[in-house]
C-alpha cells in the first residue's frame, strides 16, 4: 500500500471512529428548550454527566448530579450519557454506566430529580435509547459483550436493535444496527449497520431500506453517523466524511427519507462537525467539532439549511440532544 492511500485510511479510519462514537436520536417539534449534552465537568474520577445549555447566554447546569468517587472506597463510579428527550420535553431516557463498564438504561421521573432503571434482562448490556412519538416507548442498542461475560463490557463485538415501553414491558428484538433514531411522525425508525450505512425500517423491524450507503476503501467501511429526523419528520440528519485522502473532514448533512435532495449543511476546514442535533423548531441544527486545539473546539449551531456557525461553548462535549417545549 503506498503512503496516499495509507493516509486516507487513517484519516477514514479516525473519522468513522468519530462518527461511530456517537449517539443518535430525534427532535420533536415545539419550541426550542435545552440543548444537553454529556461532560465531565466537576468530577475528578473521570466520570461524565447530562448537562443542559440554553442559547439565551445562561450558565449551562447539570441536570442529574452524582458523587465523585475519587478517593473514596464507598462510593462506585457512575457515568451518565447519551440522553433521550421525550417528546414532552418533561423526561429524558439515558445510559449510565456504573463501575467503569456496565450499561443500563434509566429514565427520570416527574421533575427530573431522580431517575428509575428501565427493567431489562438480567445481564443486558444497553446504551442509545431514543424515545418514540407515544412518549411511552423507547428503541435502544444492545450492546454484544467481546470480552469475558463475567466481566464488564470491555469491549463491543455487536449490537442488536430492541424496543421496550419504560415500564419494561412489550420488549422486542427488531435487528441488528446501532445508533437507532424514532421519528416524530412515528413510523420510521433510523439506524446504522455494522458498516455504518444509514438505513430506515418500520417500527417492528421489517421493510428495510437504505438511505445513505456506506463505501469501503480497501475493506475500510466509510459511513455515516449519527442519524437525527427533523421535527417534521422528513428529513434526516447525519455526518459523514467530504473530500478524500488529507483534505477528508466530516460535516453534516441532510438527506429526505427516500434518499433524495442530500445538502451538505457545514463546512469546517481544520477539524470535523460531528454529531448533529436538530433544533424542536427546525431552524437550526447543533454539532460539535473538535479540532484538538484551544479556540476552535466546541458546540456550534449552523441554520439548517447551511450558513455560517456560531460557538455556543468552547468545551467539547457529546451526545447532543435537544429538549422540546410545549
């Protein structure tokens, strides 16, 4: 292999990295509340937590504090991530790993003080949940251990597709995919294969189609990530690499569900706009971009039909997901 086309796999393999690393989810339509995101501000023993920003210039506040485990033997570790709004706006479904790798999924109670475990068979590893339009119901990624099953999850070799209702009833396999997205309008649902292709499906799993298909360079999969219907449900967005070899950088698209009328929504010399996250009422779409430096790492907004970004935060954070108000 000559050095051109080790380069591009490196830089392919890096941005698939970065756009299989995050989460996926829907914005349902109403006015423009919290835009989250998990960061570990705060904690000394690395552990992460869910994070809210409004874009009037208030401070961002931690929306579910727990203890710092830092030196201390009686309390365990706990990371929560990848937050769910439901369609209320009212509650959010979330993973929280405890102990440095065990997945659960929790969703908060009424004031959003206090979360409750989401009942799933014992010793299932889950992550990514996103709510679906009955705000009853949530579709999430469960996660196929490749190390040692009596381990924690060290690693994965694969992921399954399941729906459940919150209560932990009417839980079913759909197939298997990653980064799964309900849409507002209720029929759809988005995902990712094991190649990152983005793809739709019906709700109890059947009439898969491809949206957006993956290609593989030299057995390298180049896909997409992050898939987000907009409010309307119409459309979908995602990131996915532009340009080839050293110029290559991820930026964020939209595409109709059909496939059709696909933009390119950023443009980020110097760094990839990774993660997108529509706003309730459509106008804008949130990404972060991390370009490994001080002053041009951060959350972004870009209107979303394309246009000149603006910083919200300087911090670099993940798994964007916008609260709706109504």
């Amino acid at each position: 292999m000559d050095s051109r086309a080790r380069t591009y796999l490196a830089i392919a393999a890096a941005a698939t990295a970065l756009l299989a690393a995050a989460p996926a989810s829907a914005s349902f339509p109403g006015k423009n509340g919290l835009l989250t995101y998990t960061a570990g501000e705060g904690y000394r023993d690395g552990t992460t937590s869910i994070w809210g920003q409004r874009l009037s210039g208030a401070a961002p506040h931690e929306l579910l504090a727990h203890e710092d485990s830092a030196g201390r033997t009686d309390v365990q570790a706990v990371s929560d991530e990848e937050a769910s709004w439901a369609p209320s706006g009212k509650r959010y479904a979330f993973a929280r790993r405890t102990g440095g790798g065990n997945l659960r999924l929790f969703v908060t109670e009424a004031g959003m003080k206090s979360a409750r475990a989401i009942p799933l068979p014992e010793g299932m590893a889950a992550r990514s949940p996103a709510f679906a339009p009955d705000g009853r119901t949530i579709v999430f990624v469960e996660v196929i251990s490749g190390g040692d099953p009596a381990e924690e999850v060290t690693y994965e070799a694969g992921w399954n597709l399941w729906r459940v209702r919150t209560d932990g009833t009417g839980l079913r396999k759909l197939r298997a995919g990653d980064r799964p997205a309900w849409s507002p309008r209720g029929g759809l649902i988005a995902f990712q294969d094991s190649c990152g292709s983005l793809k739709t499906m019906r709700t109890d799993g059947s009439r898969v189609r491809t949206v957006v298909a993956a290609t593989r360079v030299n057995g390298v999969c180049r896909g997409v990530g992050a898939p987000e219907f907009a409010p309307s449900g119409g459309r979908i967005a995602f990131a996915a690499l532009n340009g080839n070899g050293s110029s290559a950088r991820s930026e964020i698209f939209t595409v109709g569900t059909d496939g059709r009328g696909r933009r390119r929504v950023t443009t980020t010399p110097g760094a990839g706009a990774a993660e997108p996250a529509w706003s309730p009422d459509g106008q804008s779409i949130a990404f972060h971009r991390d370009t490994g430096k001080a002053g041009g790492s951060g959350l972004y907004r870009v209107p979303a039909g394309g246009g000149n970004p603006r910083r919200i935060t300087g911090a670099f954070v993940q798994d964007l997901d916008w609260q709706p108000l109504r």
